[in-house]
C-alpha cells in the first residue's frame, strides 16, 4: 500500500503573467499534439512497467522534436507519456470488455405516450455485465474503468451502428482540445529551465484571532515566447499568497512536487491560465467506503 499520495490545488495566475502563461501552452499544445499523432500506432509500447520517467520512454519512440529548448521538450515528453500510458491502461481495459460487447447492452427504439423514443445505453445490463467480469477476474478497482469503457463502446454502436473491435476504432486520438503542460520534465523549482519557483513563508497578526499565524507566498517565473516568438525569461514574477488549505499541508511536512500549468476555457471563448499546485502527503485512511452514507467533493479554483 503506498505510503503517500498527490494532491493538487489549482490556482490562477496573477494578471501580469496570464499573457506569457497562454502563450507558452500555445506553443506547447501543438508540439504535445504532433507527439501524441506520432506515437499514437505505438500506443502498445505504453502499456508495460510504469516504474520509469514517461519523457524518457516518449524519448525512445521520437522521430523528431518541437525545437523548444531541452527542459521544454522534456515537459512536452512527459505530458505526452502521461497521455499515451493512460490511454495503454484503457485499452487493457478495452480487451477484457471486448466479449462484454452485445446488443444486449442496447434498449431498442420504442414507442410511447410522448412518441418515439430512441434506442440508448441499458444502464442495468451494463451495471450487471460489470460487476460479473469484476468478480471473475477478482479485481474490485476496475469497476468505474469498465463500465466507463463500455458505455463509450454503447455511444460508438448508437452512432454507427456497429461494435468496435479494436481499441483505436473506439478512440480517436486523444490531442489537446487545450493547454496543458507539466513540468514534471525540468530540473525543480530551484534549477529549472522552464519554471523557477520559491514558497516563503512569513508570520502575520490575525486581528480576528488576537494572535499570529503562518502564510505563504509561491514566487514564480516562466519561459515562455514573447510577442515575436522568442524564448525568454518572463520579466514578471508572479507572487501568489497560497490558500490556507495548502499553507497547512505545507507546515504539516508536504512536500511540494512539480506543478503543471493548464488553460481554462470558458463558453464565450475567454481563457485563463491555472497552475496546479501539487503536494506530497502521507496518505490518510479514511475508512471502509462501503460503512459511508456520506461522500462529499469539491472542486474549485484558488484565486490569486
């Protein structure tokens, strides 16, 4: 059982460094979509041992790279190896489904009081065909994987009419619809070439509270084009104050891991650039899942 686990905490950039932040994943998100066409016909070759590096195994496949600088292919790499080994787990899973693919996952079109009603997903075969195949191949953790993998093969039958066979027929080549890099591929926030980072720390006086308490600044520079296409340091360093969330997992021993920028794009066509924050922390057992009556998530953007 592993000992730690990541938790990543979004957080807007500031204003003066949104421009720099876009205009590095523009110039990134095409590279990472070239890799990921390239390699696509190889996607078997991701699908062994996830022990190593994911740049360094993009790295053995590559015919050619972007040209952006070694630490931002680097990234670029490494995005593109998160990808393409995820993507190698769905077609695993794809496999083992592949038997499960019959017109008894179907409901027939019908009429009704309302009209005519169109043939869609029957989500309780679906849920009966799952849990049968989990507890034959004896592993609980692949349930939310199966069933998701199926219910993409239903949608590719209800479009066209026929099963897929093969897991590329299912999926279409899983590019960018938006920026994302890690930078997990550089050197840390110390050394980095594409990304310098510094977290301090500084005790102020809670009015509120009569009594002082501990916040924390992220410091950060990128490398990233200018205006004309040119690879430079940003002149603007971004000072976040961190969330309370993150300052106390900090204090509490987190170790912060590399972080990876993204875009959000919203309905009117308007983006923003975020960077998730990643921590370390020990993992926390929060008890048998199945004794819960309760689940609550969040999700959500820290502004900066």
């Amino acid at each position: 059982m592993a000992k730690t686990q990541m938790l990543s905490f979004p957080i807007r950039l500031p204003d003066c460094m949104q421009a720099q932040a876009l205009r590095l994943l523009d110039a990134s998100r095409p590279a990472i979509n070239q890799l990921i066409g390239d390699l696509w016909p190889k996607l078997d070759a991701f699908a062994g041992a996830r022990a190593g590096i994911a740049w360094k195994q993009v790295e053995q496949q590559l015919v050619a790279r972007s040209g952006h600088g070694s630490r931002q292919e680097r990234c670029e790499m490494e995005q593109v190896g998160r990808i393409l080994r995820a993507q190698a787990t769905r077609k695993q899973v794809f496999l083992t489904i592949l038997p499960l693919l019959t017109d008894a996952l179907i409901k027939p079109a019908q009429e009704t009081p309302e009209g005519t009603r169109k043939a869609h997903k029957d989500y309780r075969a679906i849920k009966e065909k799952v849990s049968e195949l989990r507890e034959a191949l004896a592993d609980p953790d692949s349930f939310m994987a199966m069933t998701n993998v199926i219910e993409q093969a239903c949608n590719h039958f209800l479009e066209t009419e026929s099963w897929p066979t093969t897991y590329e027929e299912l999926q279409p080549i899983p590019v960018l619809k938006v920026g994302q890099l890690t930078f997990a591929g550089d050197d840390g926030m110390d050394k980095g070439q594409t990304y310098r980072a510094r977290i301090d720390f500084r005790q102020v006086c809670d009015l509120d509270r009569r009594a002082e308490r501990t916040t924390a600044r992220l410091f950060l520079q990128l490398r990233a084009p200018d205006g004309k296409g040119t690879w430079r340091w940003g002149t603007c360093c971004g000072v976040i104050e961190l969330p309370e969330p993150v300052v106390s997992r900090l204090a509490q021993g987190a170790v912060p891991q590399a972080p990876t920028l993204r875009e959000i794009r919203a309905d009117d066509g308007s983006r923003v650039a975020v960077l998730d924050l990643v921590l370390e922390v020990p993992v926390q057992y929060v008890g048998d899942l199945d004794r819960e009556r309760r689940v609550l998530g969040w999700t959500g953007v820290c502004g900066a």
